[in-house]
C-alpha cells in the first residue's frame, strides 16, 4: 500500500512475453468456466437469445438483419413499404460490436446463436483486456487474473448482458490504460509500439459503447492531462492527451459519417431518441448503488438490505443505474481510493503513498464527479446536449480502477511470501465471484424456449397460409423506436414475427418523424379502416397483438371476423397473438367501390391526415400525443393535411370528465363547423365528417369546466381523424372456405 519500485513496468518485461500469454489465457478461460456456472449454460438453447425484451430484442433483429442484408442501415422486410432505415437511431457509435456480429454471423448462419455467441466472447474478453492493463500496471500475474476475471463477470456484465450489448465492457480497460498511461507521464507518441498500440485503443474505444466510453476516456483524459500539467508543468502531457483526443474524434466521426450524411441529405429528424435534461438525474450514479449488495444475494441479510433500499429509493427499483453494484471486491477497493485521496491530503503522507494509488484515487473521484447524480455529467446535459443521459455507465471505469487498486494491494500483502501470494488472490476470487453472483442472473431458459417455439409456429402457419414475400400488418399500431410500453406490449415487442420469419415484410419499424411511418396515424381508427388501409396497401393480412388491447381484442376481432370472408384466425400457441388472412377480401373492395378506389386509398394511407396537440396544451394520457388530459379550459388541436387538396374526412372524439360533475364543451371543426356538447364521468363519443384543406387547419375544444381534484386536468380528450375514402359503406363479402 505504500511506496512500491518506480519502475513497476521493467519487472512484467522481465518475466518475458510467454507468462503473461498464459496469463490472459487463463484469466479468459476461468472467466468463461465461471460464465458457464453463473449462467448454468448447459440448460439453455445457444440458438434462443438469453433475453427477449426491450433493448434486446432490438439487438436480435438487428443481429438477424446483418445476416440478411449485409449491413444494419436498411432491412427491407420491416417498415413496410419503404422498409426500415435506421440512419435516425444509429448503430455507427458501435461498429466494432456490428462487425463482431456479422462476422459470427455470417459463420454460423443462425441469428440467435449468433449473437449469444458475441455476447458470452465478450466476457472473456474482457478478462484478457484488464489483464492486460493490470499487468501493464505492475500488478502479479495471480492478481491480474484474479481481478480480471471478477472484472469480467461483474453484476454490471451480467446484469446488462444482451440487453445493453454495446455496452460490453472489454474496451473500457483500453480507454482506462490510456487515461492511465497519461497521467504516469508516458510518452505513448514517442515510440513506435506504443503508438500503436494507442492507435488500436483509440479505434477500440470510439467505435464502441455507444458513445458514452470516448465520452468517458476523453473526460478522464482532461482530468489528468490537465493535472499533469499544473501539479507537474508536463506540456508533454497535453500534448498527448490532444492526439489521443483527436484520434478518437476522427474513429468517431468516421463512425458516424453514415449518419452525418444522412440527416445533410434529408434533414434533422427531431422525433427520434429525443432526451430532456433532466433525465440525466434519473439515469444518474449513486454511491450507494456502487457499494451495496448485488439484487439477490446469496446472504439473506444483504439481499434484505438491497431490497429495501430498491423499494425507498428515489427513483425505485428498477432502473439501468441498479447496474453499477461493484460487489464485494470492488467496493472494498473503492473504499481503499477513497482513503488514499483522504491520506493525501494529510501533511506528509502523499510521499509515501505509490503513486498508482494516487492516480487511481483522482481518476476515480474524477468519474464519480462526472457520473454521479446532480453532476459534471448533469451540468453537460444542460449546457450542452442532453442527449447523453446515462451517467451511471461510467460505473464500469470506476470497477476497473478499483479492482486495479485491489490487485496492487494483494501484491502488496503478499511480498516475499510465494504461498499467499498464490493462494490470496485464489481466496478474493472466490469470494468475490459468490459475493457478486446471484441465480437470479439465470436466463428463464424453459420460459425462453417455449416462446420460441410459440412464435416460430405462429408464424411458420402464416407463411404457409398467405403468399411468398406478403406484407402483414401489425396492430395496434405502435411508433418506432423506443415506444414505451402500450398496455401489455414492452418495448420492440412488434419485432418477435420478423425474428421468426423466412421472407414476410412487416408493417413495424418505420422510422417515426419520416415519411416512411404512415402506421402511427392508424392509432384509434376504427376497424373498417384498420382493414380497407390493409388492403390498400397490399397486405396479406392482419396480425393482431392481444395484449395491446382491452378485454384481449375481443371486440377487435369480433369486427374483423364479421367482415372476412376467411374464417376464424389463427392464433399463436401461447394465446398472445391473432393473425387475419385478407384473402379476397381486396377484390371486393374494388368491386364494389368506384374506379381508382384502390389507388386513392392507398395514397389516403400511405399519406395520412394526422391530428397533432401541442405539448402544452396538455398533460399527455397515453403514448400518443392525440390522447391528453386537458389542463387548460381551452386547447387547439392542428389537423395536418399532406396532400395536395382538400380532403373528406371524419374527426372521432372522446371525451369524459374524471369526476362525477358534467362539463358543456364547445367544438370547433376545420371549415368553421361548431358543435355543442356534455362530457360526463362516461365517455362521450362526436362524429363530425368535415372537409380538411390541404396543409394544417385546426380543432378548437373550449369548456367551461373546472380542475378536477387532486389533478390539474378539466377534460380528458382523445381525437382520431379517418379520410372517409376508408370509411365508405363496405359491402359484406360472401362467406367462403378459410383460405
């Protein structure tokens, strides 16, 4: 713990290159072996993704589409008709991960396994790159594996996994060796070998964790490039800290060039991925979330403690910042840095304290400043940009730096004693790996498999039912990306159909706040123009996803049924989802409808009237901003228009009032059309057909009604506009076998 030789670097040399290749293979292999228990791998299926939610979901198609289109900007088989671009929600931050994917890919010829595959390589990984840099510090090789291997499966690997796969942490003990590196002084430009070795640390890092691990190592970097220089007077320092800066600034900008292009070619899209300042507080970091027990642990007094702190904790339990718990080992080694930042600043304790020790304490203090809620990374939301909100990820550095300071302590306990200095590190590996490992890290294999299989039969019975590259569409309708949840749909759940299918093209993934995503306007269209909108289009048919419906879609289906002349639908083995085959039913629209119908419906659809509602002009109730809650006694409501000329359309209206006491509204439709009406505690639903102009016109609602208690609300208000074109009188198809 106290001063150690200088020269900690000539001593790894000494030992020669073959012992530190040994080395990273065993740290690699034992974090793997430990991956294979913790997980209990031999009870999974490699093929089915060990998470099937959220952002997980996300990486599976996009792993699936890699192999089918050879690059992740565009799949033509989501996003129907003009397919998903997904230049607005970029992956060029992470191209090293996309590669890694298609490479596997491409190898195994399987999606899932393909990216299972990636994500446990990472883990090992891992191990070898902080054994790599622990060496480089000085420390053993028993204690380089023993803190590289808790490193590598830390509660924050293994709790992110698939989820947050380009967060995978094996370039972070790179963007720490170069933050390191400067603040030991090392001249990292002068040499040939560590240049380039700095130049592949730099690729490493900017084309990785999503921007966030060069945003992280260029801070640290600044920290102790600047602390060099004034504690010191290094110029040298400077100097290097700005080629490093300007390295991962180009790796980034040739990363993102794909991206850049785009939004030049066909402007900014402001919908997509748009963050508020303040969100940086909710994804912020807490000591206490570092030091506290991992969710579930072992010991029932600590899995105790970290529940009711999950329970009180503002905001509770579950966020992504629960990830950052260090586990035993690491917070006992950020204890230690925390105390030799204190002894620094003791008269005459500094000397004697190894410098190691001092730099892994400031840039340690230096990351929680940056991460830590209320923080430098707050203050960057704010002034900057806020589209970085996820500070709680620099937790990764900080377990790295302070499993660094855990090693060179074990070297320090155990000098000149070669039993302990092998059986030490042993101990604090094994009761770190059970202090930050938990069952509750076991993927639901059997719950994983099932639906699996579910979802592949589901959709192996479409395929057969309806003709090769068929277009489907996908209700309810929901935005992409990042919709939040829609009563029982998570996040990216629309994309399980395309994970199981051959060659469909699925109405979900267009992108929102471009041309493309025609779909959201469908949202509380009524089923007649659910279905005429399908056919317009071309769709084979209809799936229905139960669980964003009231009552299971009962009422849903039950018009569908009415009006097809297909028969019962198909239902999925778990009971979630339905699907309707159109079957003739097009052809009688056509028959029955005046020439051109199917040419102006389909352009009615694919450019359809929206209604739109300032944000403030209420509170939102739901996830479109067609649907709010009323805080003001009157609102204005734009019905947007993007043809040409006028268009014939019917505006839908609910309203109700959330107390018992009713309210008289006053309705304004386009074209100066007034309506006078009582919305009470039940919903009261207007029909007003009206002529909408071309461009935007407008909605006036006006009430005369008061704040209902406890809420700042006078009217909840949901408003739907449908071009009458897919709402004229439908004639009944006559009944024929199920096609």
């Amino acid at each position: 713990m106290w001063s150690l030789p200088a020269s900690s670097l000539r001593g790894v040399r000494r030992q020669g290159p073959g012992r530190d290749v040994a080395g990273a293979g065993a740290a690699a292999v034992i974090s793997a072996a430990v991956l294979a228990v913790v997980l209990r791998l031999w009870e999974g299926d490699l093929s089915v993704p060990f998470a099937a939610s959220g952002d997980a979901l996300f990486n599976a198609v996009l792993t699936k589409g890699l192999l089918e289109q050879g690059w992740w900007t565009h799949n033509p088989s989501l996003g129907y008709p003009a397919g998903l671009d997904l230049h607005d929600f970029a992956m060029g931050g992470d191209h090293l991960h996309v590669v890694g994917l298609l490479i596997i890919g491409k190898v195994t010829g399987d999606a899932g396994l393909a990216l299972n595959l990636y994500w446990l390589l990472a883990i090992p990984l891992s191990a070898v790159t902080s054994y790599a840099v622990l060496r480089w510090l000085g420390a053993s090789v028993p204690a380089a594996i023993a803190c590289a291997v808790l490193f590598a499966v830390s509660p924050y690997a293994l709790l992110r996994g698939e989820t947050h796969l380009t967060l995978a942490a094996f370039p972070v003990p790179l963007g720490a060796w170069l933050v390191l590196a400067v603040g030991r002084g090392q001249r990292l430009l002068r040499r040939r070998r560590t240049l380039a070795l700095a130049g592949g640390a730099c690729v490493v890092v900017g084309s990785t964790g999503s921007l966030y691990f060069p945003l992280f190592t260029l801070a640290l970097l600044a920290f102790v490039a600047v602390g060099r220089r004034l504690a010191a007077g290094d110029r040298e320092a400077l100097r290097t800290a700005a080629a490093l800066y300007g390295a991962v600034a180009l790796v980034l900008a040739l990363n993102l060039l794909p991206t850049l292009v785009y939004a030049a070619q066909h402007g900014r899209n402001d919908v997509v991925a748009q963050r508020s300042a303040s969100e940086s507080e909710f994804h912020g970091l807490k000591l206490a979330q570092l030091v506290l027990p991992v969710e579930g642990h072992r010991i029932g007094a600590l899995a105790g403690l970290r529940a009711r702190y999950g329970a009180t904790a503002i905001p509770p339990a579950p966020t992504e910042s629960y990830t950052a718990t260090l586990g035993g080992v690491g917070a006992a080694g950020l204890a230690w840095l925390l105390a030799v930042l204190v002894m620094g600043a003791v008269s005459g304790a500094r000397s004697r304290i190894d410098e190691r020790h001092r730099l892994l304490a400031g840039v340690t203090l230096a990351a929680i400043l940056i991460g830590t809620v209320g923080g430098l990374g707050s203050i960057f939301a704010y002034v900057i940009t806020p589209q970085l909100r996820g500070w709680n990820r620099i937790s990764v550095f900080i377990l790295f730096f302070a499993l660094a300071a855990v090693a060179l302590l074990l070297d320090r306990v155990t000098r000149s004693r070669r039993m302990l200095a092998l059986g030490l590190p042993a101990v604090v590996l094994l009761g770190g790996l059970y202090d930050q490992t938990t069952p509750l890290f076991i993927p639901p294999y059997q719950a994983l498999r099932e639906r699996d299989r579910s979802d592949a039969g589901f959709v192996a019975a479409i395929e057969a039912r309806v003709p090769a590259r068929a277009a489907i569409l996908q209700v309810p309708p929901i935005p992409f990306p990042e919709p939040g949840p829609v009563r029982g749909i998570t996040d990216y759940e629309p994309l399980r159909g395309f994970l199981q299918s051959r060659d469909l093209r699925w109405s979900y993934g267009a992108m929102k706040g471009r041309a493309a995503d025609w779909q959201s306007a469908l949202t509380a269209q009524p089923p007649q123009a659910l279905l005429a909108s399908a056919a317009a289009v071309g769709a084979a048919g209809v799936w229905v996803d139960r669980a964003g419906y009231p009552a299971g879609a009962a009422a849903l289906e039950g018009e569908f049924a009415r009006r097809l002349p297909t028969g019962p639908p198909l239902e999925s083995a778990d009971g979630r989802f339905s699907f309707f085959a159109l079957g003739g039913y097009a052809a009688s629209l056509v028959s029955t409808h005046p020439a051109g119908w199917t040419q102006r419906a389909r352009e009615a659809t694919l450019n359809p009237l929206r209604v739109r509602i300032p944000a403030s002009e209420g509170a939102p109730l739901g996830r479109e901003a067609t649907d709010v809650a009323m805080s003001v006694p009157r609102l204005r409501a734009e019905i947007v228009n993007p043809a040409a000329h006028p268009r014939r359309a019917r505006v839908t209206l609910t309203l109700r009032r959330a107390s018992a006491d009713a309210a008289i509204v006053n309705l304004t439709f386009p074209a100066g059309v007034e309506r006078r009406v009582e919305a009470g505690s039940a919903p009261t639903t207007v029909r007003q057909d009206v002529i909408v102009p071309r461009g935007t016109s407008f909605l006036e609602v006006a009430t005369d009604a008061q704040p209902i208690a406890n809420t700042p609300a006078v009217l909840e208000l949901s408003a739907a506009v449908t071009d009458s074109l897919l709402l004229e009188p439908e004639p009944r198809p006559p009944r024929g076998p199920p096609e």
